[in-house]
C-alpha cells in the first residue's frame, strides 16, 4: 500500500543486490509527514562500492518530493561501516532513546 511505505529493489547491472525499506508516518511534533528507513541492505559482496550511498540519496529525494519532513532510522551501535555511512549523509544521532516492545507475545 503506498500509503504506508515505499520498497526499493537495489540492482547492479539487472541482478538484485539488495533493498529498502521506508515506512511513512505522521508526527505531530514536526507537525507533518514523517518517514523510518526500517530496511537497508546490500548483500556482502556487493558492499563498499556506494549502492547503499546512492539509495539513500534516491530515498531522501523520493520522500523530499513527497513532503516527508524527516527521515529516521535505527542503526546498531557496533555497525560502524553504516554509522559512518549516515554520518556521512547528514544523519546525526537523536536526543531521544528508542524504546520498542513486541506486541505479538500479547494474549
């Protein structure tokens, strides 16, 4: 659904090497359209080449002309190849801390 996200299939040449995932959701504190990169990922041997760069500067511009007035993601902190790779684009760690429960164990 549209609506809800969109999904990139990244390609070298026509063979898939990875995706992304980007889910959209409004934000009354912007106020507007706010957007979570849930999925970035390249296969290894596909890495270090800039696909994962070139997408993200595709999905900014994407979400941009859609009037997503942020995009967010979750990166673990041992990842630095892809802290340094956000760094890189502008990204910057937020003042808030992320908090997530699993709701699917709820009876």
């Amino acid at each position: 659904m549209p609506a809800l996200g969109r999904v990139w299939i990244l390609e070298h040449g026509s063979q898939p090497v990875g995706y992304a995932v980007v889910t959209f959701n409004f934000d009354l504190e912007l106020p507007g359209l706010d957007a979570f990169l849930t999925e970035l990922f390249v296969v290894p041997e596909h890495r270090h080449r800039g696909l994962a760069r070139r997408a993200l500067m595709v999905i900014e511009a994407e979400a941009a002309a859609l009037d997503v007035m942020r995009l967010q993601l979750e990166v673990r902190p041992d990842n630095e190849p892809a802290r340094r790779l956000y760094r890189g684009l502008g990204y910057r760690e937020s003042a808030r801390l992320s908090l997530g429960k699993r709701l699917d164990s709820i009876s």
